[in-house]
C-alpha cells in the first residue's frame, strides 16, 4: 500500500484543533497526523500524541564505546609495545586515565550529534507537501495515510474549516 500526505492549512490554532478532532472521528490516528507551525505552542495543544524522544541513549552509548576504545586502545599499546622501566608495572592507570576520559567525552559528544540528525529525521527522502505561510504564522496539519484513505482525509480537512487542502508542493485545492 502507497502511503500519501496531504496538508490542511488554518489560519488560527483553534481551528487546527478542531481538526485534529474531525480527522480522528474519520479513522485517522494519532500516528497519521503532524501539527506544522512556525510559532512555539506546547506539546499537546493541539490534541496531538506527545512525542517520545531516544535522544539521551545515543550519549550514553557514544561514552560505553568512546571508553572501550580507549581502553583497548591505550591497553593494547602498552601490552603490544612493553617499556618496562624500573620495575614499573606495564599498564600506566594514571595516563590511561587521561586517555579513557577523552575518548568518553569524543564518544558521548559525536553519538550526541548522530542522535540529534536521526531524532529530526534527517536526511528526508520523500518531500511531503509544505506551504510557506506555515512560517508567517499558519498551521498545517499534515495527514500522510494510505491512498485509499486520502479523499476521507480531505473531506475531513474542509469539514475541519481548512483555508487550502495542499496534495503536492506547489498544486494547491480550495477548501
């Protein structure tokens, strides 16, 4: 099954909410709708699902892997290339430790990066429909469902008093 978007513009965040309502009492779900604005609004006005974040695991296995290869590689050095001197064991834990902190934070700081670009789903391969008065202050709600399901979709987006329903970029339908 083909999955298509369209986008329902509104001028006023009431009657965006409204919207969600109608397009949930036409068979979509929480999952098939996007709230897009260009103003801050909290998570939940506009009764959507509250988004759930992996954000902060990325960090903590950046820092487990950045302070294995430290390990391994401060260790595996010193056992491969061994300068006894003085009767001194061959693991230095004090540099090691140097070494084992700087490879944490590498670690923790580029997995933290990898996070951020995969949590705003980053690079995008299909362009959904977008307006660019979301950014003067409209509100999109961007519906992507089955293609059977798309003309309820519509329906549901003027019974839901949206200004403009948009298929694709640039071919836009009155509502």
């Amino acid at each position: 099954m083909a999955r298509k978007s369209i986008l329902g513009l509104f001028d006023n965040a009431d009657s965006a909410a409204d919207a969600t309502d109608v397009l949930l009492e036409a068979g979509a779900t929480q999952d098939d709708f996007d709230v897009l604005t260009g103003s801050p609004y909290p998570e939940g006005a506009f009764g959507e699902k509250d988004p759930v974040h992996h954000i902060y695991v990325f960090p903590i296995i950046g820092a487990l892997m950045g302070l294995t290869m430290a390990l391994v590689l401060t260790a595996g050095t010193q056992v491969a290339y061994p300068m006894v001197t003085g009767g001194k064991p061959i693991l230095a834990f004090p540099a090691m430790t140097i070494i084992c902190y700087e490879g944490t934070l590498l670690g923790a700081v580029l997995f933290t990066i990898i996070g951020i670009i995969f949590e705003s789903r980053l690079p995008r391969l299909r362009l959904d429909p977008y307006d660019a008065r979301i950014n003067e202050g409209y509100i999109g709600l961007l519906v992507t469902t089955e293609e059977e399901k798309l003309d309820d979709m519509e329906r549901a987006l003027i019974r839901g008093s949206a200004l403009e329903v948009v298929h694709e970029r640039g071919r836009a339908l009155r509502g």
